[in-house]
C-alpha cells in the first residue's frame, strides 16, 4: 500500500519558527530537579524536571528571560536574576523550589545589573552596577537577607568569579577590554593576579577552586588560544595545564581529578574528558553541534545544554556509561530533522590574502532559487556557528542562500584574529565582507547589483555601512538594531561599557578622522538601496536613536525605509510573537526587493 500524499507534503515555512529556546539551567546536588529558563509557552520563564520524570512544569509566570540559576536544596529556594522585556537589567530574585512570584534581593537595585554570581552554602556573592558603574561585588545571606559591600571597581568593571570552598575568599576579573580582562585572588587586604604580568593583554575566564589553595581556569595568556592553567595560591605559581592546537577551550567543569572541557573550533565544539592526576585525555562524542553549558556531578553523569544548525536547544544528560539522554525532547513543530538544511562550511581569500570562514546555507535543488544574502553576525567579537536560526531556515527553505562569514574581529580564530576588529570597526570587516560577496559571484552564487546584507547589532552596523560604501553590489539591507553613528554609540553606551569604548571602538576626540571615516550615517547621501529596519525600544546596548536616524534620512532622500520597532524588546527577541512577526516582515521585504 502506498504511502499517505498527505503526510508527503513538505512542512510551511512558518513551522520553522515554532521552536523553544533554553537561556541556561541547573541541577541540583542530587540530581532530583532540573530548572530551566525557556520560552516553552511564547515567552520566557523558569520550568522544572522532576528527575528522572521528563515531563516540565512551570515556576514563575513573570514572562522574562533569566540569565542564572542557582538551587538551594537547604533553603528550599531557587535564585536566579531575571531581566524586565530585553531590557538586560538582570536583577537577583528568589522564589520557593515549588514556584511562584520571585522577590527582588533588594528593591533598590531595580533597574540596575547583575552581571554574575557565585554560591556559597546560604551566600550569593555578585557584582552590581547599583552603586559604581565600574561595579561593586556584594555578599548577600539568604537567611537574614543582609547585604554586605566587598570590593569595588575603581580603575575598570569588576565581576566575581569564583568562591573559597570555605567561603571566606574570592576571585575577582577586571576587565579593560574584551581581549584583556585580568584575574586577581582577594584575600584579607591583598590583590594578587593570577598570572605573572597582568597588564600583558589576556583574558580570563570559567574559574574554578579545586580546594583552598589550587584554582583552575582558562586563559589565552602569551598563546592564541585559551588553555587550562592553574594557580596555587600559597606559592604564587601559574601553570599551564593542557592546550590543544588552534583550538580554543571555551568552558570547563570538573568532579574531583576529571575534567571535561569544551573547546571552539571554528564553527563547531568539541569535548574532551582529561584526568589531571594521570594526564590522560579522551575525545567525548557530541549530541549537537556547539555547547551552551556544561556541569558535572558526584555521580560521574555530565549535563549539557546544546545546539546545532540542524537542531533546537536541548538539554542532555551522559550517563556513567557515556550514554547520552536528551532530557527535553524539543524540536521545531512538526519538522523532521532532515527537512532541516545544513550549511557548507567553505574558505575563501580576503582582500590581504586572510582566510576567512563561512557557512554557505543553500536551498534543496527542488525550490526556485529567489536570491542570495548576505548574513553579518554581531558582537562584533562574536561568530556565525552550527546554531539553529528560525530565520535562516526560514529563509532557505524559500528560496534564498545565505552566506555567512566570520570576518576577523570574530571569536574562535585565535587572539590575533580576534583583535583586528579593534579601533577598525569599518576597515577590515568590511573589505573582508566585500571579498565574501566577489567569492559569491565568482562561484555562480549571486550576481553583482543582486545581493541583500542583513545583521543585528555590529552586523546592522555593517550592513548600513556597505550599504553607503559598496552599493553597487546590493539590491536591499536590513538592519536590526545597528548603530548608524559610531560618535552617539559611544556617547550612549552604558556606563559600565564607556572604559572599554575608547580600546573597542576609538576615544571619539583622539580617533575623530578615523569614526567619522567608519560611521554609517558619513555616507546617507551615497545609499540608495531599499531598507528594513528593526529595533527593540529597551534596547540598553544600541540606542533606537540609532535606527531612527537611518529611517529618517532615508525617508527624507526618497528612499524606501520601513521601520519596525517593539515597544516590549530589547537588544535582540524575548518574546516569540515579536520574533515572529519581525521575520515575517523581513521575508516579504526581501520578496518585494527580489521580484
């Protein structure tokens, strides 16, 4: 008997939006409960797994996302820091295990940020712009709700890292610039750092105390990538652990003597088990492409949150065994994994002869091909990876190839690469993104005049700036939340970013010629491509002034501009009825303009 026609039909294309995402999660120490930050019914709140029953139940009904998650099997309580519609003003709450209303630490911090926190027993220790926007770390006791004023930043942003097993010391980062942040120990009245020189650039990151003198953590200090290094702390004595070849270990958690540690390879992860008291190091088979988050138990079991381009967030579970369990089960709505499209990864040579990596999405030969786009990630220190779009799949499965490459100033390519995107937002990225779209046309995959740019945050900057300086090779541009003029950027950037500004972007009196050169708005009177505009009214990193200027001149010059903004986000989508709704636009945007 024949198959079902019905059940043959290829999913719509609105289906591949119909997707949950997983901000982070914890498990408590017993492996009981699992709580996690996700958008399961349209907007983001806490849900729970009663382990080993995978079946979620909802905690709190606030509609926000939440950026950390803490179980306290003693109190009876849950903290976790939840921010207010995109607005990234993460404040500490605390809620019962069983659920309900989370109450705010402390009301006076409201509208401020929380930018990590560390647990110890009945402790929060954080770090909180309230009062100094170079940050304070706070101690705070859940059980007599008294807060405590440790450290505060004087010279740059200072953020807790890590707590003494006994609770009595902690770690600190400072952090100058987003390629150096140094680490020092606290303890009683001395600052010592966790390297030899900590004024050499380095960054520092996912420190961990093994006991009260031997603290891990990874670094790329004097190397290109990030390595395991540790400090003993009654000698003074740093020590590189383990590094892998241009491989950049991003995330580590340990259970006593192993360690499993999370390395960024280009565009994907991988994982590996390493023994410190034998040195023995195993490959660890992955179920998704690239690794959110990763924790460890006494039991030996690993907990991973992942993604893939092909894949939704997931949380896994590896057993002692090495047997992974997918915890969560999510999938896009009513699609198949191999209705899904996978990308290419392809090199191609810039204008210096630097390679640069990209992912190549293409529709199934069965479409009409409609055109092709050019994908700008943000950051800009960021990069496009084996991550699940809604919009790109969106997109392919229309008709259109998307071209996404990591130009430098991206992460996963070394220090190097990474710190050419510095005081040169508009140099090299662009000239980088020009040779990506010659490679396009030369390889029969677009035609010069017939390209759209599109990309959020820094890649909405560099979609406006190509739009100014090479429109020859486009037919549109859409913006989501770019900056349009480098000088207001700057002078709006949150407080707590404004010392690391004049190293990122440039000191706007010292580099005037040089951010003039770089800003968008320089060349309004050269753009004359049609645009799509989006922005989030809350959004704290890119003011909407930035968009709204862009709409505004292009209007005035006659030119087509759409501007869409949402009262209720931020820098980027919280709430999945406005995620839908923006890409909805943008595909009949991009209809019209490829007619």
């Amino acid at each position: 008997m024949g198959e079902c026609l019905i059940l043959l039909q290829k999913p719509e294309v609105e289906q591949y939006f119909h997707t949950v995402e997983i901000g982070t999660f914890s498990v408590s120490r017993d492996e009981k409960k699992l709580v996690f930050s996700t958008n399961l019914k349209g907007e983001f709140n806490l849900w729970a797994m009663d382990l080993p029953n995978n079946f979620p139940y909802q905690l709190t009904a606030i509609n926000q996302n939440s950026s950390f998650i803490h179980i306290h099997e003693d109190e009876h309580l849950i903290t976790a820091a939840f921010e207010h519609d995109g607005d990234e003003n993460y404040q500490l709450h605390h809620l019962p295990l069983s659920g309900g209303k989370p109450v705010p630490f402390d009301k006076e911090e409201n509208r401020s940020v929380c930018y990590n926190a560390c647990t110890f027993n009945h402790e929060i220790y954080y770090s909180s712009n309230h009062e100094n926007p170079l940050l304070n770390i706070y101690r705070f006791n859940l059980k007599t709700n008294r807060k405590e004023l440790l450290e505060s930043g004087k010279e740059a942003p200072i953020v807790v890292a890590a707590v003494s097993p006994n609770g009595s010391d902690y770690i600190f980062i400072e952090t100058y610039t987003n390629t150096h942040a140094a680490c020092f120990y606290q303890a009683d009245d001395k600052k010592i750092p966790l390297v030899p020189d900590p004024s050499f650039p380095h960054i520092i990151r996912d420190v961990r105390f093994a006991d009260e003198d031997t603290v891990y953590f990874l670094t790329n200090y004097q190397e290109e990538f990030s390595y395991l290094a540790s400090f003993t702390l009654s000698t003074n004595e740093f020590r590189q652990i383990l590094k892998f070849k241009d491989e950049e270990i991003k995330m580590f958690t340990s259970n006593g003597s192993t360690f499993y540690l999370a390395s960024e390879k280009g565009v994907k992860d991988h994982l590996y088990q390493f023994e410190t008291t034998t040195g023995d190091l195993a490959t660890i088979d992955l179920p998704c492409d690239i690794l959110k988050k990763i924790e460890s138990y006494s039991s030996g079991t690993l907990y991973a949150l992942g993604i893939s381009s092909h894949q939704i967030d997931n949380i896994f579970k590896r057993e002692v065994n090495g047997e992974w369990i997918m915890l969560t089960n999510n999938k896009a709505l009513g699609i198949n994994e191999r209705n899904m499209i996978k990308p290419e990864v392809i090199r191609y040579p810039s204008y210096d002869g630097l390679s640069i990596e990209a992912l190549l999405f293409k529709p199934d030969q069965d479409l009409v091909e409609k055109g092709t786009i050019l994908w700008l990630h943000g950051g800009p220190q960021q990069a496009e990876r084996m991550k699940y779009r809604p919009l790109i799949q969106y997109l392919v499965q229309s008709g259109y190839t998307i071209f996404a490459p990591n130009f430098r100033g991206s992460t996963g390519y070394g220090a190097t690469f990474q710190k050419m995107v510095e005081k040169d937002w508009g140099g090299g990225p662009r000239h980088d993104c020009v040779a990506g779209m010659e490679w396009l046309i030369e390889n029969g995959h677009a035609n010069k005049g017939k390209i759209a740019v599109m990309g959020g945050s820094y890649g909405g900057y560099l979609s406006l700036l190509l739009a100014g300086r090479h429109g020859d090779y486009l037919c549109g541009v859409i913006d989501i939340f770019g900056i349009s003029n480098l000088f207001t950027f700057v002078e709006n950037a949150p407080a707590s970013w404004r010392t690391l500004m004049n190293q990122m972007v440039g000191n706007p009196e010292e580099d005037f010629d040089k951010l003039v050169a770089a800003s968008p708005i320089t060349y309004v009177e050269q753009m004359n491509k049609p645009m799509f505009i989006v922005h989030g009214k809350n959004d704290p990193r890119v003011k909407t002034v930035e968009s709204e200027r862009m709409a505004e001149r292009m209007k005035e010059k006659g030119i087509d501009a759409e501007y869409l903004l949402f009262e209720d986000e931020g820098h980027g989508f919280s709430k999945k009825k406005n995620e839908m709704e923006a890409n909805k636009r943008i595909r009949i945007f991009l209809d019209r303009i490829f007619k």
